[in-house]
C-alpha cells in the first residue's frame, strides 16, 4: 500500500468536509503527476470499509487495468467495486448494482451525454469528478453536474515543495497558427497537416540535440505519418527511437514501453497514446509536435516529463507554440471561476496571469519576473528590451486566441530556418546542395548575390528535366 502524501490527504479531507456540509457533486481538481489515482483508491477504500459500493468510471480503455491494479493495492474492497470504461457502463445501468459513491477519472468530459446518463440512473450516490483541468471547450461548464469543487495544490507549489521536477521550456515556433481549424473541441488533422511546416521533423532532432542530448524523450506528433518521420530521423542519426500509436498492437505497444522504462529505448514518439494514466517514470523531456486547444491535453503533454528525481532538471520543447494559449504549465489557473458556465461568471474576472517572455537567443519561455540583472534565466545571456532581445508574450488563460502574434512568429520561424539552413550547407559544397533555400543560405553565407542562388537552382532544374 502506497503512505499518503500529506497534501493528498488534505484533498480527502476537503472532500469529507465538503460532504458534510451538503454537497453530492464536487469536483475534485488536482495537477496531472500528482497520484490522482491514489487519492480516488483512499475514498474508495474508506466507503467499501463501510460497506458502501463504488463506481469507477474511466474515459480511455488504456489506464483501466492500471487503476485495478492500484485499487488492489490500496485495500479496496474489489467484491463491492464496478470499474469500467464510460462507454461500456452508460450502456448497461439497468444491470449494474446500485453505487453509493460514483468516481470518475478525467471529470472535465462529465458534463457530455453518457456520463449524464449513468449519474442520473443513480441519482441517490455522491459523484466525485477528479481532473487536473476542471474546463471545458464551449459553453457550459461543470457546475451544471457539479455543486462544490476542491481544489488541489498548485504546480508551484509543488515543484516548490519536491513532488514535481522544475523544467525549462522552450518556445520553437515551427507552425503557422493561422492555418489551426478547431472542430470537436480541438485542432483537426488537416488543419494541423497544413499548419506546421514540414521542416519540423529535422528541426525536432537539432532542438533535441542543442538542449536535452542524452535525456529519455516523449515526442507528441499530430498523426501516424508525421511520427514515423520523427522516428526515422531519430534513428538516422544513431538515437534509439520507437513509434506508437492507436493502431499499434497492445503486446507491441507494451514491449516498447517497457524497454523505454528499462533505458533501452531513448524516444518514444507517440500519436494521441501518452494521455493520462500510462506510466512512463522516466520521462526527462517533452517534445510537443502537435498543437491543441485543449488545456488537458497540453497539460499531460508538457507535465510528463515532471516526475521527480534528485537533480533532475526537465526540459519541455514546444515547437508549435502550444505556450501561447495556454502560458506555462505552471501559470496559476483560477479553477473556482473555470467551473462556472460562462454567462454566469463574474464579469470583472481577468485571468491572464503573470507576463512570460521568450528569450531571443536560446528561444526559452520564462516568466517576466524571473529576470535577474535582466539576464535570461534559461541562458543566462543579458536580455535588453531595446534591442528585442526578448519578447513579452500575451496569454490570455481564459479566452484562447488564435493569430495571436501570427506575423511575429512568422517571421522568427523563418530565422530559426534560415539559420538552420545555414547551419547544414556551412561544410557543403554547391553541388551538394538541391533546394532554392539551401542555396540561399549558401549564397549568403558567402556573400553571392541572390540572383546566383536562382541562377543555380533553375540550372539544377533544367538538367533534372
Ligand atoms: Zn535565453
């Protein structure tokens, strides 16, 4: 049986205290790493005591033999336990033994139709949403399932205190914003096809290489295709890589998991998998290939890499700019006013959290207020405003915007390539060089006109044809 933390059991005791004093639904918040799984065993293990039923109902199909295993652990009366995936148990209410206590994992998707339906079919049991992101895309929001929420300590708090590894984090910009098309509460594929530029994936293994060589990394691509191309680039240069996906085969799956948690894999590249639940303990950097509009999901993504160990110092590596939705993973969120359904929120509410700013030299992301001898705390390089060394970055945590700073980063993506094109044709010689870029970055590297970099190019082109 795990010992509980101290501020776990000061989650359970809000709950209690929340009970007593009338509330049947509360939401239950907690940062992601923070063993919400434990915490929801604790209250089951405690109502089965009392020979109360329980409920446990889960969104992926992935985590529930996980979540079995801890309950077990955790002394939980398993004869009075019903544990399955919504879609199986919305289906069968009329068989299923009447609960006491409904748990559900992943509470931010409460409010949609089958979880409604399973709390209504038992309207007499107290329902606990436990999430680390209490909001939902869209209108409505949890108080019409909720009527109290408790919320967790704060990711500051527990970096502070040990329970989560500290992490740099830098802003890469390899997408173009303008092109994102939200459907379903999140990017679609095609948008997402079309907005990130395909230069990405040898950008991913330079960024890699320039800020976290030698760290076990977790790559979140937007599709199959585009994570096998990460793969294969990782293995190019001698870097132990895997891809996995939804269609990966589970026994494969697993064995690749577990020779990542063995250190026998570097990188794992996954599409939509490493969501909640799936531990990967030894996680030390993120790299985020996949833009989202969904705060759950970009909090497990970058929190990933945020199990603690002595000295560890994370690294998380946003290249679609995910940071300027949603700030810094650890940026204070006011999750009482997010519960509440939009028309019904105060009006004077404002949550846009402290300035970040983004270092022009290492493209780190830092808060504003951690500039010391207006140094950047990522490179330590001295930042002046004048000179645009850094940028003040507007997040508004509450309001997503798009296009926000579109022409900006347009412009420093384009440098970031530049440079990296540079980089490549330094040691080349012209007639190793094929596209119009690279000979633009070779023409100016060696101060030809632009008009030789066209001249080679069509040349190249007419022998090809
Ligand atoms: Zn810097």
């Amino acid at each position: 049986m795990f010992e509980l933390r101290d501020y776990q059991r000061e989650t359970i005791n809000q709950v209690y205290r929340s009970i007593r004093s009338g509330h049947r639904r509360i939401v239950v918040q907690q940062p992601p790493r923070t063993g919400k799984t434990v915490i929801m065993a604790e209250i089951a293990r405690r109502a089965t005591i009392k020979g109360n039923r329980v409920m446990f109902i889960i969104h992926r199909k992935e985590i529930l033999s996980q979540a079995i295993a801890t309950f077990k652990q955790q002394d939980v009366d398993m004869d009075l336990a019903t544990m399955g995936m919504v879609q199986t148990l919305t289906r069968r209410t009329a068989k299923l033994p009447t609960p006491q206590l409904i748990l559900i994992d992943e509470g931010h998707h409460a409010a949609s139709k089958s979880y409604r339906h399973i709390i209504e079919a038992f309207p007499n049991a107290y329902v606990l949403y436990f999430t680390a992101t209490p909001i939902r895309t869209g209108h409505d929001q949890l108080d019409q399932v909720a009527d109290d929420i408790v919320v967790g300590k704060s990711i500051k708090w527990l970096t502070t205190h040990d329970f989560l590894a500290p992490f740099k984090y830098y802003g890469l910009g390899d997408i173009d914003r303008s092109k994102l098309q939200k459907s379903h509460g999140d990017y679609t594929t095609q948008s997402m096809d079309e907005a990130i530029s395909h230069q990405i994936y040898g950008h991913i293994i330079d960024q890699y290489q320039r800020l976290a060589q030698g760290k076990q990394a977790v790559v979140y691509c937007h599709s199959i295709e585009s994570a096998k191309q990460v793969t294969a680039k990782f293995q190019e240069i001698g870097i132990s890589a895997a891809e996995v996906d939804g269609e990966t085969e589970a026994t494969h799956r697993d064995k690749l998991v577990q020779q990542f948690r063995d250190q026998q894999l570097m990188v794992l590249v996954n599409v939509n998998l490493f969501t909640e639940g799936i531990d990967l303990p030894n996680v030390d950097c993120v790299i985020m290939a996949r833009p989202t509009s969904s705060l759950a999901l970009y909090l497990q993504f970058s929190m990933r890499c945020l199990n603690p160990r002595p000295g560890k110092q994370a690294i998380i590596i946003d290249h679609v700019d995910n940071f300027l939705t949603f700030g810094l993973p650890d940026n204070d969120r006011d999750w009482n006013q997010a519960i509440i359904t939009k028309d019904k929120r105060k009006k004077t509410n404002t949550d846009t959290g402290p300035a970040i700013c983004q270092c022009k030299y290492c493209f780190g992301i830092f808060y504003r207020q951690d500039l010391t001898d207006n140094c950047c705390p990522l490179c330590g390089h001295k930042l002046e405003k004048d000179k645009h060394d850094y940028k003040v970055v507007n997040v508004d945590l509450q309001e997503i915007k798009e296009n926000q700073a579109v022409e900006h980063r347009k412009k420093m993506i384009q440098q970031i390539l530049n440079d990296q094109v540079m980089a490549n044709v330094a040691d080349k010689s012209p007639g190793q060089l094929h596209t119009l870029k690279e000979l633009q970055a070779y023409a100016k590297l060696h101060g030809y006109s632009t008009g030789w970099a066209w001249h080679q190019f069509n040349n190249r082109r007419r022998k090809k044809w």
